[in-house]
C-alpha cells in the first residue's frame, strides 16, 4: 500500500504525542519559532479525521479550524492539500471571515458587509451566546483548532472564549500558539489593558479546564544555519516576558537589547541604497524579506526600491482582501446563470491568470462556496455576490510567488524566507523619545519574530531616512512633509482610494468601459507606475478637493475615490483661511494588484459588463509625491 505521507516529514516524538490524542481531548500546545507547528496541525486533522475506530472518527464538517491571518490560513490550506490525505474538506478560516459568514447565515437582512471588523466580532459574540452556531448549517462543531493563539487580544480573545465556552460539554479543542510571538497587542488602544492581554487567552484556558491537556514543541525545523538559529536561544525568556511580575518592562528592554546586540554581530549588507546592495538584492535566486518595524519604513524601502529597478512586492495589509481580478472577467465572459466544470476551465483558460493559480482549486473552492446550486455546478449569480458581501473564499486570494518581499515583521508573522534583512533597530531609548506610550514587551518580542523568520542567511540594513514621513492622525494616512509644520509634499494612498460604484468608462465619461477593462487586463501589471492627475480645479463636493483621474502610460484607467478626495482635503487645509494649491499631479504611486470590485449592478450592465456589479479596477500603493502648476506641465512635456 502507498503510503500518503511518503513525501511529508516524519513525526518527531513531541509532535506524535499531539496528534494521536483522542478528538474529545482538551489540548493546547505550546510551538516555538520554526518547531513544525503547522505540519503537526495537519496530520492531527487527519488523525481526527481518519482514525481507525470509526466510533472515535470525526466527520470534516464537525471540524472547525480558526486561524488569525489570511496568510496563516492559506499556508493551513495548502500543507493540507500536499500532506493532507483525508481532511482536505476541513474548514479553515480566519477569526473574522467565520464571523462575518456567522453573521449572515443567522441574519441575513444585517449589512454586515459595511460594518468594520471589530464591530462584526463583538455582533458575532453575541450571535454565538444567543445559539446561532448550532442553529446554522453546519451545526455545533466537536473539535475547534485554534492557531496562532497568541495573538488573540482583545474582541477576538472574546469570541474565541465564548465560541469554546459554549460547547465546553461536548467540543474538544487544540489550541496552538507561542508566547514569544504574540505582538498583535497593539490592537487594544489602552496600554493599562494592552499589558493585561498578554497571555490572558492562556491563562483563561488553564483556569477554564481541569482536564486540559500540555504539549510542547521544541525542536526548531526553520532555521538552516547559525545565524539563522542567532535568537533562538532567547526564546524561553522571550516567552516567559509576561511572567516578570513588576519588572516586565526592565526585563524586556535588557531582552531587546541582547537581541539587538546579538543582530549586530552578523553580517551587514550596509545602507540599502548602495549599489552593492541593490545588485545582491536582484541576483539573489531564493526567497528574501526586508523586514521593517512599521508600514512608515516599509513604504521607504519599497519607494527606494522602485527607484532603482529592483523588483519587489510590499506585503498589504492583514485586513485586505482584494479579490483575484480573474474573478471579474469570469463574470462578464460567461453567458450562463450556472457553469459546469468543464464550462469553468475552458473559461479560465481564455483569462491570463497570475502565476500559481491552479484552475482545479479555483473550481473545487467556488463550488465549496456556491454548494446549494446543485451536483457539478457552480452558480454564477452566488460568486457575484460573495464578491459583493465580501465574502469570497479567502484561500483564492492570488499566489504569493514574489522572489523578494518589503513588509511589516507583524504582516510577517507565521512565515518564512531563505534570506532577511531585518533594518537596523534603534534602541529602547531612541524608540522612547518617538512614541510616549512605547510597549517594550511588544517590541522585544516583535524583535525576536523578525529574527526568526529567516531559513539560511540573516543580515541587519540601514534603512532609508524616514524623517519627513509623518502620521496625519485624523486620517491616518502618511503624508511627506517639510522643515515646517504646514508644508505639505506627497500622501499616502490606500486600498479605498480608487472609485468603485462605477466601472471606469461607464457612460457620460470619454472611457470605453470594455476597453478600459481590457486594457487593464493586457496592459496593466503589479508594479507599473501610476499617476494621478488633476481633471478640472472644481472641489468635487464639500470639504473635498477636486476630482483626480489614475492613468497609466497617459492612458486614464480610473479615478480617485470620494474617501480619497476628502482625506486629501483634510490633510491639505492646515485652516479654514488656508488657500490649498491643489497638486497638477501625483506621481510615483505604483499598482499594487488588479482586483475584481463591487459596485452598481445598473452601472455595470449599463456599461456592457453584466449584470453581476463586478469589474476589474487597480488597487495603488504608495506615498505619492506633488507636482504643482507649470512645473507638472513641463515635466510631463
């Protein structure tokens, strides 16, 4: 008989001991940085899924798997579908989409879909006290896996008690997470509650639970060589920062300067910006991270990137979840209300696909999503509108195939690179003088996440000035400032920023929209430079600035979103009595993905699109810099 893990690594010791326990076991499971945590979740799955007592056997259904990050999900999804062999119909989701998908089956006239994240977990607590999990489809589950279980603070923290605590009689649970990665606490805004996060879903286990069960994985699989395995050995303190009772803070600070020190003493590629750099950063063959603090000094890395030819993406954000645009032109070229799956491939293969998209996923998650159409089909009308709710399957987002990475260590979390470049840290004191409420614990651990991130080489950067990058806090954008408090250079732009209700080129506009939607499909790439510029010098409405086109090689592919022309507005008018020179132009803003948007069933019907409101439109990434008046004029001239 061929065995179906014959490609997968064998179980150690520690991990056979979590995967062989019954399903009614109450578990939680302590993995550190690179000890396999993730193949060991998959074969107990399996386990569950296919014991040999059929009596102790679970059903898939009866499984749910919560994870925090998109990220964190889809890597879950794809060990599953390699290794495997008999939980492939698992459900896997994050914290929020089960909540919002909670939310919608138990009320359905709810417009969740505009509520913000936060608020649909708090309504998706109460749902679940009120009994709408056993109610729904799938009914109660027997056994709940929870990963990343560190980083549940706060309303998530919440609803993973309350979901737990209601089938505590009948529901058995793994629970797998690691202290020394916990830094999402910056989410709860208070830091007197900030501190009491840490670790608190834990210790509320161990209170909760008589019988719960402890396992530990020790063994770090990650790391290849020394300077990969440089901060392992702190990782027990790191761990263990929240058990310092009074001297947390102390103990925190001397851990982050141990790990800084230690980070000092490996190689240095130098200043980012230098030509030596750059060049390695091309030629280097295998996977690579350039590892910021914050999204400040990843929008720097990634500007100075573009600059110089480098190619690159910068990671989004934890919360976006743009949808692949394949999805959109799927859409508009079917002419049936119902696709079989040979209709769906023969589709697909009309459509240029990013790369890694495999089309029997795509038509195996679509029909998973779409299953009350009937025996091999999916339902056409249903896809469009789990694009409208936002509630497309998470596991179809595009590939994540990029060589070379720019991001955040928080949107970091849970993965892994051949090679980091961590920007060289300042210390707890410099950090002090720039943030009043600094959470030394945070960044001790955030520190250690960085550096474990890496397989084979890690090496510190010096990073490019950050210095006129600064908040504007009622929008909380980025913008580029000057020397004076009121000089105004460039801003941010941001996932919302470009119009959706209506498909660039609908009528009443000088824009074909077939030909728009084409030619952002031929033409337009992840990466491309992308322009804003002034249509006419007329606010488009009340504290707004004037509208703004987005065009590409001079060709106008969209425009810019009320959100956008408001937040412009504010970061501009310094005072009622300031006269804003509106900027002529935006430039060195780039596409970070084309995605398929909602927006007005009419428009898109009227617009020769469809009748299911879904278009292709890009999404920009970037700080933007001002051109203003004749300069813009003679520079595009």
């Amino acid at each position: 008989m061929t065995d179906p893990y014959g490609d997968s690594p064998p179980l150690t010791d520690e991990q056979r001991a979590v995967v062989d326990l019954p399903w009614d076991t109450r578990l939680l499971v302590t993995a550190g940085a690179g000890s396999g945590k993730t193949h060991t979740v998959v074969r107990r799955l399996d386990a569950l899924v296919g014991h040999d007592d059929p009596d102790e056997a679970l059903e898939a259904g009866e499984i749910l798997v919560l994870s925090f990050s998109r990220a964190a999900v889809r890597e879950l999804r794809d060990r599953i579908a390699r290794h495997g062999d008999r939980a492939r119909r698992v459900r896997v989701q994050t914290f929020d989409s089960w909540a919002y998908q909670l939310l919608v089956s138990a009320y359905p006239d709810g417009e969740w879909a505009s509520r913000g994240f936060d608020e649909r977990i708090r309504a998706a607590v109460d749902a679940i006290e009120k009994g709408a999990v056993e109610a729904g489809e799938l009914g109660a589950p027997s056994h709940v896996v929870i990963d990343e279980a560190q980083d549940l603070v706060g309303d998530r923290r919440d609803l993973v008690e309350t979901l737990l605590d209601r089938f505590q009689r009948s529901c058995g649970f793994t629970v797998v997470g690691d202290s020394a990665q916990g830094i999402y606490g910056f989410q709860v805004k208070d830091p007197v509650e900030r501190a009491g996060e840490t670790d608190r879903f834990f210790a509320w286990l161990r209170a909760s639970y008589d019988d719960l069960v402890e396992r530990n994985l020790s063994h770090n699989f990650r790391a290849r060589s020394a300077e990969a395995r440089t901060a392992l050995a702190l990782g027990p303190q790191v761990q263990n920062l929240a058990d310092s009772a009074g001297g947390q803070e102390a103990t925190a600070a001397a851990l982050h300067s141990e790990l800084r020190e230690l980070l000092l003493d490996l190689p240095s590629l130098g200043d980012l910006s230098d030509g030596f750099t750059l060049e390695t950063l091309k030629a280097y063959p295998d996977t690579c991270a350039i590892l910021t603090r914050d999204n400040r000094q990843a929008l720097a890395v990634s500007e100075l990137l573009h600059e110089n030819g480098v190619e690159h993406v910068l990671k989004r954000s934890l919360q976006d979840r743009p949808v692949p645009y394949w999805v959109a032109e799927l859409l508009r070229r079917t002419e049936s209300s119902t696709l079989t799956e040979s209709r769906f491939l023969e589709l697909l293969e009309t459509i240029p696909l990013p790369e890694g998209v495999e089309p029997q996923r795509c038509w195996r998650s679509l029909r998973a999503a779409t299953r009350r159409t009937g025996r091999g089909l999916v339902d056409v009308a249903a896809v469009g509108r789990l694009v409208a709710g936002g509630r497309f399957p998470d596991e179809l987002a595009d590939p994540e195939t990029a060589r070379l990475t720019v991001s955040t260590v928080h949107r970091a979390k849970g993965l892994e690179y051949d090679r980091v470049l961590l920007l060289t840290p300042p210390t707890v004191p410099e950090l002090r003088k720039a943030h009043e409420d600094l959470d030394v614990p945070d960044e001790a651990r955030a520190l250690y996440v960085a550096m474990t991130r890496a397989r084979e080489d890690l090496y510190h950067v010096t990073g490019p000035d950050t210095s006129r990058i600064r908040r504007h806090r009622p929008t909380g954008r980025w913008y580029l400032g000057g020397w004076k408090k009121y000089e105004r250079y460039g801003i941010q732009l941001m996932p919302d920023d470009v119009h959706r209700e209506s498909p660039p080129g609908s009528p009443g506009s000088d824009m074909d929209a077939t030909g728009t939607q084409n030619y952002l499909l031929e033409q337009v790439r992840p990466g491309d430079s992308i322009t804003l510029r002034l249509r006419h010098a007329l606010p488009a409405g009340v504290d707004q600035s004037p509208p703004y086109d987005l065009v590409h090689h001079d060709r106008v592919v969209g425009e810019a979103s009320e959100r956008f022309r408001r937040d412009l507005y504010a970061v501009e008018m310094i005072s009622r009595s300031w006269d804003v020179t509106w900027p002529t132009e935006i430039v060195g803003l780039r596409v970070d993905v084309l995605e398929t948007v909602a927006g007005s069933t009419a428009a898109g019907a009227n617009a020769g699109l469809g009748g299911y409101g879904a278009w292709i439109a890009p999404r920009i990434t970037g700080i933007g810099r001002y051109r203003r008046g004749e300069r813009a004029e003679e520079e595009q001239a």
